[in-house]
C-alpha cells in the first residue's frame, strides 16, 4: 500500500514538473499571438488564430491584488533577479532585498516577462503549488516549463490582455 502511495505521488510530481500548454478552441476577437490571461479561470491563453489558441494554468493576483487591462511585454530574462516591490516588502519586512536569480529561492523562477506600465511580471515560480490559485501581489505565475514553452514562442511588444 505504502509503495502505491509512493508510485502515484512520483507520477503527479513528474506530471506537474512536465507540465506543457494544450491547444483548446477559443470564443473572442482576438488577434493571433495576442496573450490572454483569464484571471477568473486561472489561465494564460495564447492566440494562435481565429479560434484556437495555447492554454497553461496560472495563478494570479489574490483577493485585493488583481487587475485588468492591456499592456504588452516589455521586457524577457532568463533566471531573472528579484527585488520584492515595495508593497511585498511592506507586508514582508524580513523578505531580502535581493534574491540572485537562479537561486531556488527566487520567486521568480526560471525566466520573467515584465509588463509595461507597472511592477508586474508574467514569471515563473519556485513554488508549483500556487500555480491554479490566487495567490500574488498581481503577477501571472505559471510552471517553470511552461514559461520556458510561452517565453520561446513570444517577443517584446507581444499584445497582454488581462480579465477578470
């Protein structure tokens, strides 16, 4: 019994780690390679054409945090470094100043998209649970393997369009 438990819990974690988008049908006018976040649904949708479009699971901004609009990436790094906004830092006095990337206590995981006009990041994470909640300060988090997925397939000046 013991072994099964153990088996099943080796398949869910390699199954999240490996986690990769799928392709759905998508209802809207969207213009293709447009990034749609669905902050209601927890998902990060990638317009690939009229009605079709990559969808991955996020988590997103918690109860107070959230937002919506039109930006467009304005930035990519790979293992970025993290400075806590001011915000994080005034709920969280004890969080570093910096946390190096590449250090697995980086919240921002393998690789970063800043958005323009504000303190936000669509960005992976070095806690995979919080993936499919509310759990930021405003960010879209999503599973280092599908940042690393989304980051190849878009540039700076990609169209974000975030909703509730």
């Amino acid at each position: 019994m013991a072994l099964a438990a153990t088996i099943g819990a080796g398949i869910l974690m390699s199954s999240a780690a490996q986690a990769r988008p799928e392709m759905v049908g998508i209802r809207g006018d969207y213009t293709p390679g447009t990034i749609v976040v669905k902050t209601n649904e927890r998902r990060l949708y990638l317009i690939l054409d009229s009605g079709h479009a990559m969808r991955y699971p996020v988590g997103v901004g918690k109860s107070g945090k959230q937002w919506a609009g039109t930006t467009r990436i304005d930035g990519k790094y790979r293992n970025p470094a993290w400075a806590p906004p001011k915000e994080v830092k005034r709920d969280k006095p004890n969080i570093p100043d910096l946390i190096e990337g590449g250090s697995p206590r980086n919240p921002m995981g393998v690789a970063a998209m800043t958005l323009a006009g504000g303190e936000y990041a669509i960005h992976g994470t070095n806690v995979p649970g919080s993936v499919g909640g509310f759990v930021s300060y405003g960010c879209i988090r999503m599973l280092n393997a599908d940042i690393t997925d989304l980051y190849q397939r878009v540039s700076v000046g990609t169209s974000v369009t975030v909703t509730r």
